[in-house]
C-alpha cells in the first residue's frame, strides 16, 4: 500500500474542479476576444450600404442636402407638410414618437409575440419602402401583401379614420424629415429595384 496521505475528497470532486478552472479561462478567453474584437463600421441605417446622416457621424447637420441630392430633392409642399404634422401628432406619435423615434427595442418582439412600432426617422426602415407600400400599409394595416399571411401586428389600419390626401400628407411630414443621404440613398435604391 501506499504511504501517501489520501485527499480530504474523492479524485471526481478534484477532476470536475480542474474541468470548471478550464472551462472558465477558455470562457474568459473567449469573452475577452469578443469584447475586444475589431467592429465594422458603425451604421445607424440598416444595410452595409446605407449612408450616416451628419448626426450620427457626430457633425453639424448642414443646411443645404448635397448638390447630388439637392437636384434629385423634390421640394415637400409646406400645406401638406403641415397637415401631415398635425395628423402624425394626433394619430400616429402615441406608438411611433413625438419625434419619429418609434419604441424602445423596436426591432425586439414584445411578450405578446408582436413587434414594438418601428421609428420613422433614419435609423429605422420607413424610407427603405416605396411610397405606395407605405401608403398601402397606413390605409390597410400591416396585412399581404405587405406582410406575410396571419401576421400579427398592432398597426392599425387608417382606411375608415384617414382620407387618403391625409395619408399621403403623413408620408410627406415624415419624409420630410429624413437626411439628405437617407433620401438620396432612397432614390437610388428605389430606382434600382423599379429596373428589376
């Protein structure tokens, strides 16, 4: 027999310590790693090719759109501007924000399975849509062919509250409140989908 002092625990207890002591650095590694890893370039836009407005890059918002979009810009008619305000305000800044920002984690499900009221502004998707899905989404609600069969959604649809010179005014409030990057980027994507 040996003479060597037997340990206060069975040898399990001293191979699942040595197993956690691994686990945990390879996990702090790993950890490590990802906090410290190079990011991409920082988009508020959704897509790699949206651009970032003047804001988000932390510089003055010029006063004058580029001469690219200053020539693509078609100028908002003032009277439907503020009809569109005054609509918004009263109708759509409850869920989607008094400044367009839409609901905390917007792109995150609620309990309820349905999705928060996505922002208006840049960093959401509103302006990656073509007016007439926008429209059709206001009047209709967000129902095929606007989204998939039986998705639940808590966007109303406006038909019976709205007329649609009003909708349209809405739109036009709301756009005229995007970047000009945001609306140059629009158009062009716009346009590169209409070519398909």
């Amino acid at each position: 027999m040996s003479d060597a002092p037997k340990p206060p625990y069975p040898k399990w207890v001293a191979r699942l310590i040595a197993v956690g002591v691994i686990a945990f650095a390879v996990g702090f590694t790993a950890f490590a790693y990802w906090i410290t890893r190079p990011q991409p370039p920082r988009t508020d836009l959704a897509g790699p090719q949206a651009p970032r407005s003047e804001a988000a890059r932390g510089e003055p918002r010029r006063s004058e759109p580029s001469s690219a979009s200053a020539a693509s810009a078609k100028k908002p008619d003032p009277a439907r501007v503020a009809l569109g305000k005054t609509v918004y305000d009263g109708q759509c800044a409850s869920c989607h924000g008094a400044n367009l920002e839409g609901q905390p984690n917007w792109q995150r499900r609620l309990p309820n399975g349905r999705m928060p009221a996505p922002p208006h502004d840049d960093s959401g998707h509103t302006w990656h849509h073509p007016e007439r899905v926008l429209f059709g989404i206001v009047k209709h609600g967000v129902v095929p062919p606007y989204a998939p069969p039986g998705y639940q959604s808590d966007m109303p649809a406006f038909k019976d509250t709205l007329s649609d010179d009003e909708i349209r005014a809405v739109l036009a409030f709301i756009e005229s409140r995007w970047s000009p990057e945001a609306l140059q980027w629009r158009k062009e994507a716009l346009a590169a989908m209409e070519a398909k």
